[in-house]
C-alpha cells in the first residue's frame, strides 16, 4: 500500500485530506486529493474491521437479552453508512483524478 504522498503532507494537509476524504463540499489541491485517496483504502478496512467486531457484540448482546442490544444494533446501522459512504468518497476522489497512477490498490495476487 503506497502512503507516500499522505506520509509527507504536514498536520495541516492532513487536516484537509481529511476535510476532503469525508465531505463532499470540500475541495483541495492535487496533492491533497492524492493523499486522500491514499488515505481512503485504509480507512475502508479499518471501518470495516470494527463493524466486524461491533456485529460480534450486537449478536452477543441479543443472545444475552441485553436491553441495549437496540442500541448496538443502531451502530451497526451507523457503522454500514459509513462504510458506504467511504467507499462512494474513495471511488469520486479517485475518478477526479483519473483513477491516479501513483494509486496503488493491493489484489491478492500482488501480496
């Protein structure tokens, strides 16, 4: 996974990949954009990864007739449109640039 570009931007520039990765208003420069799409592949497993386990406790929580398994199933839902609007954000910002050459998305026959 090639971090380089978001690796080498300042605390501000991180502060705008941010702005730009999440928010569909924002906009920044190239180097910016790159680095949010460099940010954007992590970000999605990392998302996913705790919706993995936020799904172990919701099920937890409903076997035990936990009373708030209500509210964990509602972080679930949260949880799911996050994700979803990530991966909507990560596939605009790489369509802005042309899909990037310096992007590069690890596959299973590349690991």
């Amino acid at each position: 996974m090639n971090l380089d570009v978001y690796r080498s931007c300042s605390f501000k520039e991180k502060r705008e990949v941010l702005n730009v990765f999440w928010r569909a208003s924002a906009e920044g420069s190239e180097r910016v954009s790159r680095a949010a799409v460099q940010y954007g592949y992590p970000a999605i497993i990392c998302l996913v990864a705790i919706l993995v386990e936020s799904v172990l406790l919701t099920f937890v929580s409903v076997v035990h007739s936990s009373a708030l398994a209500w509210v964990a199933g509602a972080g679930d839902v949260f949880m799911v449109w996050a994700i979803w609007w990530a991966v909507a954000r990560y596939r605009a910002l790489r369509a802005l640039l042309g899909a990037g050459a310096d992007v590069v998305v690890p596959t299973a026959a590349s690991d």
